[in-house]
C-alpha cells in the first residue's frame, strides 16, 4: 500500500484511540448529547478492531509475498500472543476501564490462521460470525459460567475455564465480536492491496465508503425496526424506553430475544450493532485515505505528528488507560475536570499528540510497538530477518 494510504491507516488509527478515549472519558460526570454518545460508545473500539486486522494483513504481505507462509503465520501468532499478555500485565493498573488488549490479542492469534484462507472463505466467515456471534455471545452470558469480575491475572489462576468464557464469549469484549471485525479489517487491507497493485486505490476507497455508508443506513434501519417491534409487543417484556433498549451492552445483547439482534445497541455485537459500527470504520478509513491522497507532500509533513501518533496506538491506548486510572485516584475530587468530561478528553488526547510529535522528530517508533514486532520477527525464525518490511 503507498504511503499516502499507510498515512490514511495511520490517521484513522489516531481517531479510533481518540474516540476510546472519548468513551472512558465523556461518560464521566455531566451526560453528554445523544450524538455523541453514539460515536464515542462502540464505534472507536470498532474502528481499533477493523484496524488491528488491516494491520494483520500489511505486516505479513512481505513474508507472503515471498512464500514464507509459515513465518507469517508464526509472526501473527507472536504478534497476538504479546498483545494479550500485555493485556494482563496492564489490566491490575487501569481499574477504571474495560481493558481491550486480552481479547484483541486473542483474535490477532486467531487471525493468524485466517491468512491463509482466500478471500472469499474469509468474507463467509466474517458474515457468518457477524449474523450469528451476537446471539451466541448473548446466549453464553445467560448460560455458561462467567466471572464475578473482569478477567486478569488472578482471574486466569483462579478460574481458568471462567476466564475463557469470559475472554471468548461472555465478556465486554468477547473474542467471538471481535474476531469478526478483524476479519472485516483484513479483506478492507487484501482489498486496497490488490487496487493497488491495478492502480485503482482511489476507486477502492470510494469503494469502502460506500460500502460503509449502505452499512451504516442498514444497522440504523434495522434497530429501528427492531424498536417497534419492541413496542409492539414483539420482545415479550422487554423493556420499551428506547434509551434502555439502546443501552451499552457490555458485550452482548440483555436476552435471546430474536428482535434483540435487530437492535444496535453498542457493545451488544448484533448484526445491527456490527452493520452500524463496522460501516463508520470502513468510512473514517476510507475518508483519511482519499484525504492524505489528496493533500500535497508539505500539508503530510505537517500532519506527521498526527501519523506518529497513529502509527503507535498501543503504546498510546496502554499509557492512556494507566494515566486515566492514576488521575482518577489522585484527582477526582481536587480536579475532576481532568478526570472526565472534555477537559479530561483533551488531556488525554494532548499527551497522545505529545508522544506523537517526539516519535516524527526522532523518526522513532513507539515502545511497544516495537516490542511486538521484535516478538513477530522472533516468532518468525531467523530466516525471516532478512525480509523486507
């Protein structure tokens, strides 16, 4: 992919940690506007999903590419399994949030053996998992043995088997969700790939955005559908106050109610709630594309401290949530503007831009980025190491 779409990839990887940071954030304190609640909750971890499996793709195209099947399988595996293991060791420091890492790491393992499927088992899978994964992971909460907490560390010792449902099934980021979005990010990242190389990228990001806009109407039509047939009556006792049925669902949909996956309540991982946050990604990715495109080579270098910042979202996503947990002990009640609400938000997001502006001054990579790529290249044997990257 060019560098101009690397830059558009990077960009809409700077908006997803932004929009998380919005929802750990805005849901502190004063109630925010309903608009912004529905592009806060759901579609930033989102976006970080569809991303986490465009990235799956641009890391191993080189190993691929040169028929080290086997290296990038072993390199994506090695990827994931450092992403969740950092996802335990930070989840004791950043009590006050749902930490995503564990199961994001889950399925980048998983996804490595989806690389080499084509395209086409890919995609039926991906619609498979997106029409049925919401009614499984709701049906798993009702049934099967969860936590009491979240999952960690302790829990894992603890509770081996609870810990799997929880990281797979039940929790608020069930592996089942999430796997469907980074094989969504992996067909977006097969796709750009192969326009360019037909010299269509253009073509292909409208392409996306279109594809992410009929997705976008097609979850909100849904829901609504799924509301009235609410109020109706169809939903047996469910609730009928519409901000209910469109809570936060933490992972899953609140029952098995057929009419339940129609709804898009966010973290809920209905095919409603996928179509909805899944064509917002496909839109912002496609946008910044087109974007850096178009801008002309001095306009990209002023924005190389938004790109940086972009190009090392876990190291921003783990400081972020340890700094949001450490304000919230030691500042809550002398400063709480700077815990939550939009002070607290651009608190967050201005540290972010920080560490950016030093890694595009010192042309340098972010810490932990650069510690899952050494466990990638490791991962991958040492006749991996002369690949290019």
């Amino acid at each position: 992919m060019s560098g101009a779409r690397l830059i558009g990839i990077d960009l809409a990887r700077l908006v997803a940690v932004a929009g998380m940071m919005g929802a750990h954030t805005l849901s502190v304190g004063e109630p925010q506007p309903a608009a912004v609640t529905a592009l806060v909750d759901g579609p930033p971890s989102t976006l970080f999903a569809v991303l986490g499996g465009v990235s799956v793709v641009l890391a191993a195209r080189a190993r691929l590419a040169a028929g080290e099947r086997s290296a990038a399988v072993r390199a994506t595996l090695g990827r994931g399994a450092v992403v969740a293991l950092l996802g335990l060791l930070v989840i004791p420091f950043a009590a006050a949030v749902y930490v995503v890492l564990v199961p994001f790491g889950v399925a980048i393992v998983l996804a490595a053996g989806l690389l080499l499927l084509p395209s086409w088992a890919l995609a039926a899978l991906a619609v498979v998992l997106a029409t049925v994964g919401g009614w499984i992971a709701a049906f798993a909460r009702l049934h099967l043995p969860g936590l009491e907490g979240t999952h960690g560390i302790l829990s894992l010792a603890a509770d081996p088997l609870g810990t799997l449902i929880d990281v797979t099934l039940s929790g608020v980021y069930p592996v089942l969700t999430w796997v469907t979005y980074v094989a969504i990010g992996m067909l977006v990242a097969r796709a750009l790939l192969a326009a360019r190389a037909a010299a269509r990228e253009r073509r292909a990001l409208v392409a996306v955005g279109a594809i992410g806009a009929v997705l976008i109407v097609t979850g909100v039509l849904s829901s609504e559908l799924g509301l009235r047939m609410v109020a109706a009556g169809a939903g047996g006792g469910l609730a009928l106050d519409r901000s209910v049925m469109l809570a936060n669902g933490y992972g899953a949909a609140p029952g098995i109610e057929p009419v339940l996956q129609l709804i898009a309540a966010p973290h809920t991982g209905t095919p409603a709630d996928i179509a909805r946050t899944v064509g917002m990604a496909l839109v912002v990715i496609a946008a910044l594309g087109l974007l850096a495109a178009a801008l002309p080579p001095r306009a990209l270098r002023l924005l190389e401290p938004l790109r940086a910042a972009g190009a090392a979202p876990l190291t921003i996503y783990v400081l972020h949530v340890v700094l949001l947990t450490l304000l919230g002990s030691t500042l809550s009640q002398t400063a709480p503007a700077l815990v939550g609400g939009w002070g607290a938000w651009a608190l967050q997001l201005g540290v972010a831009l920080a560490i950016g502006g030093v890694l595009a001054a010192s042309r340098a990579r972010g810490p932990l980025e650069l510690l899952v790529g050494a466990a990638a290249v490791r991962a991958a044997g040492a006749r991996d190491r002369a690949l290019p990257r």
